[in-house]
C-alpha cells in the first residue's frame, strides 16, 4: 500500500473517503510527503510520490483539513462534500519573507523594517551545514561567533565579542536564556532542541527601546513551534567523527475536536570528545619566548605564569645580570589543561508547554525548560563546567492586543570548577610559589659563578657601555649548558628540595599518578578558595514579570505600551560574588546576601502615511531604574513637585529610538532609524570577588584608592622609578549607554536578486571595561603586590562603525547563491568626525557639535572583531536528478565559505592575544526519497578543508567535524 495512514481510532466499515491533491502553487508540481489531518481529531496521513492522499471519514460533513508542507505555508481547506480536492500550496517566500517579530511592538514585513533583522525559519535550521544549527548563524551577515569549545559557543553582533556575550541578549520562547549568577547567555548549549525551532530572528543594534537592558548589540529570538499548527512526532539521529552521538525528539497534539487544549514534548541528548586547548604558543604577556632555557608562559599551560615579577625575574637590571649571570627570567612548571579536563562534551535538553485556547483570540500557556550538561567555557580563565543545571519555567495570558508574561530562572554550577586556579592550587599543595623560586635560583647559583669566572665575562656593569653587548656574547658562548644547567636547577625545584627552610614542601605532582588524582579531586571538589579549592558554587535565580498592551486609532496610528520588573537573586557563597561570610570566625552568622532588582516602563507609536502606507514612521521611549542608581527614594513618604522632578531625572535612564522606513517603488525600501540601548553594570561588574591565581577580579560599586596602575608596578620593577608610585583612584562603576544610527537600503531587483546593505556608527558613553591595577609594593617587608582587574568605566566616549552587505541571487526555481561582506572597526580617535563636526561649528558659528577626544583612556574596551569578513553560499532544495532509468528525488545540498580576517582579543590577563585570519568551508547533502518522503538523510560538516582555527585567544583549535544523520516526521 503505498499510503500511510497514521491514526489512533478508526473504526471497521469506514464508507467515507476524502482524496485529493496537493501540489506547489507556483509550479504545479506534486508536493510528496505532505501532512494532511482533519482538524479536531487524530486521523492524518501523508501524500504519495504524485502528492496524492486519501483520508477516511467518520465525521460528518463539513470537516475542516489541515495541510503542512516544510518551506510552504499552512492550509486550512473546508470540505463540505467528497468530490476529489486540489490544493495549491504557496512557498514561505524567500526573498522579503513576512516577519513577525513577537513582542517586539512592532509588525512588518522584514524588507519594510527600519531595523536590521536577520532570520532563519525551520527549513533553514534542518539545512544547516553544522551539527548545531545555531552555529550556522555565524553565516548571516555581521554576526560574529566565538567557539570556546564544542559545547558552548557565542553569538555576537557589532563588535565587543566577548566570550561572556553580556552585550547580546538571547530569548527562548520569550523567556531570557541568560545564566541568573553568569550574567550571560547560555548559548544553544541547554537552550531549544532543533526540531522544536520554528524560526531563529536576529535583531542587530541597539534595541533597548524595545527589549530593556542588555539588548545593546543584538537580540536573538528562538521562537518555538505552535502545537496548534504543528502537531505530530518527529525524531532525529546523528553520528560523527569525534565520538558525535546525538539523539533528538518532539511530540505535539492538539486534544478534542474542538482543539482547545495541546501539548508540546521535546528533548534532545548531545555527546561528544571536545576540541583540546593545547596552544603551546608564549601568551602577550610572557617576557620570554619558547626558547628561554628558563621556560616560558604558554596560552594553555596553566601555574607557568609570573604571580610576582620580582621573584623569578633576574634579567630586568645590570645588577641581576652582573651578579646572577645566566639565570635570567625563569618560570614555574605548569600544567597543560588537557591534564586537569575531561574533554567529554554532554547535553541533554527537556522541554515541555500545556496550552489552553479560552478562545480564538484568547489562551493561556505554562511551558518549562530544563537544560543539563558538561562542557569547558571560556571567560576570564578557562572554566570545566560540569553537570550545570539550567530550568526555567513560564506562565503568560495571550490576547489579540495583550499579553502579560512571568517567568523563573534557578541554575546550578554542579561540579564546575577554575582550570586554570586549579593548576595553581596543585602547585601550592606541594610548595609555594616563592619558595619554588628561591629554590630554583639556590640551584642555579653554582652555574652563574661558572661563568663569572670565565675571563671573557665583563669585570663591571658600572659605568660599562658595553655591557649588554658583553652579556650577551657569554650567554651565547653558554647557550648548549645553559639549557642542561636550567634542567637541573627545575627538576631540584620541583623536588621537596631543601627540607631545612620548607619541611611540608612535596615533589610535583605528575598527571595521571594515584597521587596527583588524589589531590586534584580534593581541589576540584571543595569550594573554598581559602581552603585550597577550585571548585565554584552557582545557586542564583531571577524572577521576571512582563506585559504590554497595543492600542489602534485614527486608522493609522498604533501604539504599543508596557513594562517589566525583574529581581536577580546571586548565590555563591563567596566562590564568585561578595556573598561572602558575615564573620569567618563565626560561620553560624551565615553569608552576606546580595539582591538586585530593575524595572522599566516603554512606549512604542507607529504611524502610517502616503498611498499604499508607503511611509512608516516609528518613534519609542523606554524609561529603566536599577537598585543601585536610584538617588531619590520614598517619594510618596515626603513627596515634592522639586523631588519627583529629581526623581524623572536621576532615578531613569531613558532610551530613545525613532525608525524611518519609505517604499521608494514596491520592493524596494529605504530605511533609518535612530536606536539607543543601555547596559546596567552586572552583578559582576558590581559584585564579583573572584581569584583566578594571577589576579583577583573585582567588582567596583563604589570606587577604589590605594592602587596603582599595573603598568606603572612593571615599570617601578625594571627602573625603579618612585614616581610611578603614586596612588589612584578608580571611580566605582556606572550605567553603559549606546546611540546607534543607521541607514540602509532592501530591494529586490528583476524577481530574483535580494539586496540588503546597511551603515551604522555608534557612541558608546561610559563604556564598561576594566582596568589592571595593583597594591603599592611594600618597600619594607617585601611582601607580594597583589594584582586585581577591576570593572571600571572609560572617560573618553567610545566610538565604532561597521557597514554590512548581503545579496541573495534566486536561479532555477530551487537554487540560491548567496554572500555578504562586513566591515566594522574601533574608533581610537575621531578622525573624519571631528572634521564634520568642525565643519558644523564653524558654519553655525558656535559649539554645536561635541569633537571626539583621541583614545588615551586606559580602559580595555575589548573589541574583538574582524575588521573584515565575507561569507559565500549556494543551496537547493527538492531537487530531482536523472540517474540512467530513474530519477533520484528529492535531493538538497548547501555549501557555505565563511572568511574571518585576524584581530586582536582582549580577554583576560592570561587570555589575550592575536587571532589569525581563517577561512572554513561547511557542506551538507540531504535527501529525502519519494517512497517514504516522511524521512531524510543528511551528511554534513564543518571545516571540511580540516585547516585548523581558533576564534577566542585561549579557545581550542577547531577541527574538521562530520557527520550523518536521519530525520523522521510522522503523524
């Protein structure tokens, strides 16, 4: 029988049949493997090769069919007698496809947007060349991607391309996917399963206007299949190099015939051997290169670092040299992280919604999110995230013109712990860091007299031009015994070496020994910092509550209006925060508990002018209040006409958009908007107490004193200069503020050609950063300084650009060629700016527009963007291939080139640095055969060329990875 019927209840006798033919509107061609079910009741099936079906009837006339198709629009076809149906289906048009953005107070086709939207819809999820279609992403125009491991990679928009992407806000069926006590996005990591994704909607720029803080540079939308329109079971299978194994299902049904109710299951369980950080290469911060017989610092060996310069440092004076001749600078021996990480990548994702349709206008929903797993992440050190626990759950009223929507946030570190903390740890456990270094340098002092004594070394460094010069030619001469002598002064320092000054010091624990996993258990299990552990406890939540409401008058006016409130909830018990304990020595006390809450209010009119509303014209206004930047409080307590004015002045931060958008012929629209976003500081950037061994991060709410910069600390060491002590103060942190404007164009040129190009140039006031300081050395005990990143803000304004580029070229009916270009840079100073606003002053013949100063401002902005990229692509889908007598139906493929010119990353102290230029080459081929069109095989990859890349300094080299896989849609 080449019909299948999928039904849970029919009955024996069935005279009724409905039949028919589903076929492409446009073409006329059969639409094989097309859902077809009568509405109200589980009886279904699926159309043959010719797009023929036939479906048995117990009802009575008239019924309603429901008609699914993937890449084509839902039917919904009355029948009201049993005569043979034909029923055209219209493809989701790809070029100028409608795009509803949810939520977003505003509802326009994609090419009328004044605002910069990228997006892909389900049939674009399934043909993403990569294993994870959010991956695929990367290949839209100006989105930048970050992979700090297999498991978790980061989207980013319009440069700050940070591994902690806190500038691009990500929601998962309306619910914010950051990490409550992270403070950012988990990614696709514990986000939404691929079968459940019904479209993917980037929003690029500023957006604060209309989403609230953290919409700064981007917002990602994952919107959810409907059950309603979408029912029915579909599982998935992968395979693939790296021991990829991942497994995926989603089931949806509508219940009772008149369909109020439905429920929605989805899940997905993802394995896999991550990429291995092993980039062997010196970090931007090691004095010394790989040839120092003295070692070096490398990128991903962890405890080789200098904690304090002065103690193994003795090449930074003639007097060093002169009396320690050879020793030079020397460092510890460290850890690769490959020795302290299980490389074992695991995701299991869970997620389930009951809705309930009060009536056609009107439903309610609860749906509910649970994401688990094991990963490495990349932030301010290198992170083993182990068994995280991420759950979420929602409850929202939807109306035809409201919705109000609250949601719960908790997440759970698990077992996750510092890498690279716990390297240092390891170390500490068997000798100090200090103690290494006098140990070292007692066992090298016999060499360095060796070559004092050789009558070629120079007799004085006082007042002795040449002694560099001379220096350098006994090193030379030394050069073979110098790297055997430098051996044996590491191999006595990693012993328990002298027991006289140090009776508790141990030999180096050796990776892989009973007695090395011992201890590295002991560490990576206990979380105090203070009690020797790596270990990071993760307990916080955040509860949001949101709503908005739409109004419509005079015809062409509709305005949009709402708010939200949202309490974030930290709990780290010291690990990461300030929460730490009340007393010490009284822990009964318990810990300091930190709560922060931020509310907004916004605004939203749209109007439309001209014939055929050929003119929209968009102006919003949001207002924001955060704990800690309200300056008036209890107003209704001692209210005043003078506070509350106070109040709408310094309590608020207001966020401004207005958007132009003009159908200059139809197809072709210019656009303009003037978009403003705001970022208030994190809970990191507030509260963060966290030592990562070479520094301890700070969080600065209310300033710090006492400290110097850490540039000055190296150049005290090397001069000795008492000037470059002096003190300074470092404001506490404030509110980030972004204005973006933007101008593009959209059009479609002979039916076939899409074009879509934008400008944008942002300024960027009180940009968050931090700084690198340290305490003031202590002249007289010689203690160790101590060095802190601490979140400050820049002075100067920060300014960037960046134009985009994107073209679609549609040819035979099922081909498409696609590719786009991105430029974008940092601003150091105002360059062409200033000379218009010059130019502008001058011709209004006062101060009118502000100059932008050059950057000297010791901020570290962290851009960490191309300054170029391109993308090239050329898809198909359905089509059919003659092979000698037969046809081969239904075949797809997509090949993508994506180039990434090289850039400077700035992350952490130990993780920061230059990355290369790269090109990759993704690739998938699918097939889904005319007999059992309900199935479709896939084979795919990524970096099928298999040079190696790595996109974050620090993150792991990228590989080639491919795979196979199968999908299967039933009833």
């Amino acid at each position: 029988m080449r019909h299948l019927f999928i039904a849970f209840s029919l009955s024996i006798g069935v005279s009724q049949v409905i039949t028919g033919t589903v076929y492409d509107g446009a073409t006329g061609e059969p639409l094989p493997g097309a859902t077809v079910r009568i509405q109200g009741t589980p009886i279904g099936t699926l159309t043959d090769e010719q797009g023929n079906f036939s479906l048995p009837l117990k009802e009575r006339l008239p019924v309603f069919l429901i008609v699914t198709y993937v890449g084509y629009d839902t039917a919904k076809v009355p029948v009201s007698s049993l005569k043979p149906l034909r029923i055209p289906l219209g493809e989701r048009e790809v070029l100028q496809q409608a795009v509803e953005i949810v939520e977003i107070r505003i509802s326009q086709k994609q090419q009328e947007s004044p605002l910069t939207i990228e997006t892909m819809d389900a049939l674009a999820v399934r043909d993403s060349p990569s294993p994870d279609f959010y991956e695929n992403l990367a290949n839209l125009k100006g989105v930048d991607i970050t992979t700090a491991s297999l498991g978790f990679k980061i989207i980013n928009t319009r440069g700050f391309n940070s591994t902690r992407p806190v500038r691009t806000l990500q929601i998962v069926d309306g619910m914010d996917n950051q990490a409550p006590g992270l403070n950012f996005s988990l990614g696709n990591f514990v986000g939404a399963s691929e079968l459940d994704i019904q479209s993917v909607e980037l929003i690029v720029g500023a957006q604060s206007a209309l989403y609230g803080p953290n919409a700064f540079n981007g917002v990602i939308l994952m919107n959810l299949k409907d059950p309603f329109l979408h029912s029915g079971t579909s599982v998935s299978f992968k395979v693939g190099n790296r021991d990829l194994l991942e497994a995926a299902f989603r089931f949806a049904q509508p219940v009772g015939k008149s369909e109020r109710f439905a429920f929605r299951l989805s899940g997905s369980f993802m394995q896999a051997r991550d990429w291995p950080a092993e980039n062997d290469a010196p970090t931007t911060q090691s004095l010394v290169d790989r040839d120092n017989p003295g070692g070096y610092d490398a990128v991903n060996r962890y405890g080789d670092e200098n904690p304090d310069p002065r103690s193994n440092n003795y090449d930074n004076s003639d007097y060093s040299r002169f009396f320690f001749p050879g020793l030079g600078i020397y460092h510890r021996t460290g850890y690769w992280e490959k020795e302290l990480v299980d490389y074992t990548v695991r995701s299991f994702k869970l997620s389930t919604g009951l809705y309930y349709r009060l009536n056609p206008e009107l439903r309610l929903e609860y749906s509910a999110n649970l994401g688990t797993g094991t990963t490495v992440y990349q932030g301010d050190n290198r992170y083993s995230i182990r068994d995280i626990l991420f759950f979420q759950h929602k409850a929202e009223v939807k109306g035809k013109d409201f919705y109000i929507r609250a949601y719960h946030t908790t997440e759970d570190a698990g077992k996750s712990y510092d890498i690279v903390f716990t390297a240092l740890l390891l170390q500490n456990y068997v000798k100090p860091s200090p103690r290494w270094a006098l140990d070292y340098q007692a066992a090298f002092i016999p060499y360095s007299q060796a070559i004092r004594q050789d009558p070629e070394f120079p007799s004085s460094f006082v007042n002795n031009p040449n002694f560099s010069a001379q220096y350098q030619n006994i090193l030379n001469k030394y050069r073979d015994s110098l790297i055997i002598w430098h051996q044996r002064a590491r191999a006595f320092a990693d012993s328990p070496g002298n027991t006289f000054f140090c009776d508790t010091c141990r030999s180096r624990l050796e990776p892989g020994t009973p007695e090395f996993n011992a201890v590295f258990q002991r560490i990576i299990s206990n979380p105090s910092f203070l009690g020797g552990g790596s270990r990071f406890v993760d307990n916080s939540s955040l509860i949001h509550l949101q709503g908005g409401h739409e109004l419509k008058f005079a015809d062409r006016f509709v305005l949009n209006w709402g708010g939200n409130y949202r309490k974030y909830l930290p709990r780290s018990y010291g690990t990461i925060f300030a929460d730490t304990l009340k007393d010490p020595s009284r822990p009964e006390l318990g810990y300091n508990r930190i709560t922060l809450y931020e509310w907004g209010v916004f605004a939203h009119l749209e109007s439309r002018w001209l014939p055929q509303d050929r003119l929209r014209v968009g102006a919003a206004l949001r207002a924001d209040v955060q704990q800690n930047y309200v300056r008036e409080r209890n107003l209704l307590q001692r209210f005043s006409p003078e506070r509350l004015q106070r109040a709408l002045r310094y309590n608020f931060i207001y966020s401004p958009a207005l958007t132009v958008a003009y159908n200059v012929a139809r197809f072709h629209t210019l656009r303009m908007a003037y978009t403003s976003a705001l970022r208030y500081p994190t809970l990191q950037d507030q509260y963060l107490y966290y030592n990562v061994g070479r520094a301890i991060l700070l969080g600065n709410p209310k300033g710090m004193g006492n400290i110097i910069p850490l540039e000055n600390l190296y150049d005290f060491l090397a001069t000795g200069d008492m000037r470059l002590l002096e003190p300074i103060f470092v404001s506490g942190v404030r509110p980030e503020r972004l204005r973006t404007l933007e101008v593009g164009y959209k059009g479609i040129w002979k039916d076939q050609l899409f074009i879509d190009a934008g400008y944008f140039f942002s300024w960027y006031w009180d940009f968050l950063g931090f700084r690198l300081v340290s305490t003031i050395p202590d002249l007289t005990t010689g203690r160790p300084v101590q060095i802190y990143r601490l979140s400050a803000n820049a002075s100067d304004i920060v300014t960037t650009q960046g134009l985009a580029v994107g073209l679609s070229y549609y040819f035979a009916k099922k081909y498409t060629l696609s590719g786009s270009y991105t430029w974008a840079i940092l601003n150091k100073g105002g360059s062409w700016m200033n000379e218009i606003a010059r130019f502008g002053n001058q011709l209004f013949g006062r101060r009118v527009f502000r100059e932008i100063p050059p950057h000297d401002d010791p901020i570290i902005p962290a851009f960490n963007t191309p300054p170029h990229k391109y993308n090239l692509g050329l898809n198909a889908h359905d089509l059919i291939i003659p092979l000698g007598g037969r046809d081969l139906r239904y075949i797809g493929f997509t090949l993508t080139w994506r180039w990434v010119h090289g850039f400077w990353f700035e992350g952490s102290p130990q993780f920061t640095g230059y990355v290369p230029s790269y090109g990759t080459l993704d690739g998938q081929l699918s097939w889904r055969p005319a007999a059992t069109p309900s199935v479709t095989y896939k084979v795919g990859g990524t970096n099928l060329i298999g040079r190696r890349f790595f996109q974050a300094y620090g993150a792991p080299y990228i590989g080639r990875l491919v795979y196979g896989g199968i999908w299967i849609d039933i009833l």
